[in-house]
C-alpha cells in the first residue's frame, strides 16, 4: 500500500510524521511524506520538505492513501479525485497552528463520513493505525461522503462569474 | 492584453480553493491571471497565466512591502477590473492595492473558517467591495453567502 503524507505548505506537523513512523515499523508500507520545514528524522520513511505542484500531483496519483493535516486544499483535492484520505486536525495546544480552526473544519466534514466513506477524521492521533486498517480494504469506488451535503441552491462560482461579467 | 481579473492566494489550501471557484465560474483562461505565493527560492509558475510573488504571514509582517511591489507591478501591468482572492495576508495585501488602484475588489473567505472569519477576512469587510463567507450563518454587515467551494 503506499501512503503520501502531507503536511500542507506552511507550518510542520511533528506529531503527525512521528505517530506514522511509529505506526509503519509494524505496517512496513511505502510512505512519501511531505513535512515542510522539519529537520527531525524519521525512520521508515521517506520524507520531502515541500513538492511543487507538478510533482504533488505526480504523487497524490501514485499513492492508494492520503493522511494529512486538516486543511480545506487536501480535503477539496481528495475529494475531486476520489482518494482516500485521513485527516488529522494540528492542535493549537502543541503549537500546530495558531488556533483550533482545524478542530471546526473536522466538526463540519465528520458528519459526512462513516466506516465506507473514503474520507475518514482521526480526532486522537492513537486511533490512526485502526482507521488506516479500516479503510485500506475499501473499494476506490466508495463515496468520498457517505452522507450527502446538504442541499445548497447557491453556486459561488456561477455567481462570481455573473457578477464580474456585468460589471466589465 | 489586458485580463478582466487577478486571481490570488497563498500556495496550499486557499489557492487550492481558489483554483476550483475560478473552474466553476469558467471563465476563458486568457481572461485570468493566477498568482500564488513562492513555495521555496526553486518555485516557478506552473502554467502560463500563472504568476508568482513572495509569500508573507502574520509572522513575517515586514516583508508587506515586497509584496505589495509585485502586486502593484502585476496590476498596472494586466489591468485587471477586478482582484479577486480567498487569502490569507497576501491576499489582503492584494485587496489594499487593489482598491489603491480603483479596481474591484472580492475576498472570498476560506471554507476552513466555519465559526468566524478569518483575522484577514475581518479586516478585508472592511475594505474590499464585495467579502464572502462560505458558511451561511457566518453571514453579517458587509458579509455575505452565495455558495461554497464543495
């Protein structure tokens, strides 16, 4: 099974990288992990500081999982493809991030997704090896969400278009 | 040639959003310049109506100046009507020269921001034209909802 792992473009994710170094001494999968700027090593798997764009999306397509921090590009990213993904909010307790917004990010996706939906939330970080052996064996062909969003009639895309056209 | 809109967020999760509002609303590409923030020294544009400028946070304040040099040159050089952005600081740089330059000026708020907007977007409220939030209760004084980016 091969794991990329990303951390987002800014800040490291320390606690992250270290809990899947631990995890795949058991595991032995083939890990790609993008760390940003973290100079620690890591025994068992390979890791990047950053990936231009080109060569994440080169890996986001080689790999059969994503796990990452919860941020909304990798969310929308998996989701477009329909991959696999665990995220795992930064805490701000740690010094992850500035604030909890991950926290609140994962209390609205979590909702929308269950023991099939390719999209899993891991809230406490010991609970990663049972969720990345749960959702290993799932189809590709499994819904990102398992819960459909709620019916939105707005479309901010169509909307910003209409709006820059008239007034051009 | 001149581009209706400058299209600009930081590089990861807000350019990422930003990349899939500007799909949906399909626009012809030669109508839109992309900037984004430099990853590293290494990082070059990956397409054509793509640029790139330095990045900045809420951290490395000092370096505003760098960027509202590259987004003034950027703007007198594409004309854009409007500057349209989903952050973060680059992207209330941008809205600063934007509206400096008479341009339209649009702060999209990023959907990771579900409880309140953004540091940035409170401050964007105050200057753009138009700020956006992609949650519905988020929704105040100068702030409002029209959809979300999923």
């Amino acid at each position: 099974m091969k794991v990329l792992v990303t951390v987002g473009a800014q800040l490291p994710f320390k606690r992250l990288i270290e809990a899947i170094s631990d995890i795949n001494k058991s595991l032995n999968l083939d890990v790609f992990a993008q760390v940003g700027e973290d100079s620690r090593d890591y025994d068992g798997i390979q890791v990047i500081d950053f990936l231009s764009s080109n060569e994440y999306k080169t890996k986001l397509d080689w790999c059969d999982i994503v796990i990452a921090h919860a941020g909304m590009g990798t969310i929308i990213q998996c989701l477009e493809l329909n991959k696999k993904l665990i995220v795992v909010p930064r805490l701000a307790k740690f010094g992850e991030h500035r604030n909890d917004h991950q926290l609140d990010t994962i209390s609205r996706f979590e909702p929308l997704t269950s023991s099939s939906s390719l999209m899993r939330v891991c809230r406490n970080i010991d609970d990663l090896k049972q969720i990345l052996e749960e959702i290993e064996p799932l189809s590709e062909t499994n819904d990102f969400f398992t819960t459909a969003k709620e019916k939105d009639t707005e479309n901010l895309g169509e909307y910003i278009k209409k709006m820059i056209d008239d007034e051009v | 040639m001149s581009k209706k809109l400058i299209a600009i967020a930081s590089t990861g999760g807000h350019y990422v959003q930003l990349s899939r509002i500007m799909k949906q609303a399909n626009f012809d590409s030669n109508d839109i310049l992309y900037v984004r923030t430099k990853v590293n020294a290494n990082d070059t544009p990956s397409f054509e109506n793509e640029s790139l400028i330095e990045d900045v946070s809420r951290d490395t304040l000092i370096r505003s100046p760098i960027i509202a040099f590259q987004m003034l040159k950027l703007i007198l050089k594409h004309k854009p009507k409007w500057i349209i952005t989903t952050g973060a600081m680059p992207g209330l740089i941008s809205i600063v020269i934007g509206r400096l330059l008479l341009r339209k000026t649009m702060w999209v708020d990023s959907i990771a921001n579900t409880k309140q907007l953004s540091a940035s977007g409170r401050i964007a409220k105050k200057i753009a034209h138009k700020t956006l939030t992609q949650w519905p209760d988020l929704v105040g004084e100068n702030v409002q909802y029209k959809g979300r980016v999923i």
